[in-house]
C-alpha cells in the first residue's frame, strides 16, 4: 500500500541544504512574516473575544 503523505514527513531528511547567505536570508524573510502573522492573529484573537464579552453583556446582562 502506498503512503500518500510519505514524501512530505521525510522530506526534511532527504534534503540536505548547504548553509548559504540566499538561506539565511530566506530564513530571516519568513521570521520576519512570521512574526507579523502572529502579531495579526493574536489582535484578532483578543478583538473576538473582547466582541464575544460585549455581545454576551448587552444579551443577558
């Protein structure tokens, strides 16, 4: 049976990257977008549930 995901859990170890600077750079780009999108998701995350709170105390408070 084949395994239809088996080549992206092995795909880390089958590649062997040398450490360049194009590396490091691409590597500092998503730190970079990565840290921006968790910044977004946690403001979205409190204004949700500061919306939630709001909406609950104007229904039943």
């Amino acid at each position: 049976m084949n395994k239809p995901f088996s080549n992206l859990i092995n795909k880390d170890k089958d590649k062997k990257v040398p450490s360049s600077s194009s590396t490091k750079i691409l590597a500092k780009k998503v730190n970079e977008r990565s840290n921006i999108l968790i910044i977004f998701g946690f403001i979205v995350s409190l204004s949700s549930i500061f919306l939630l709170l709001y909406t609950i105390n104007n229904k039943f408070g």
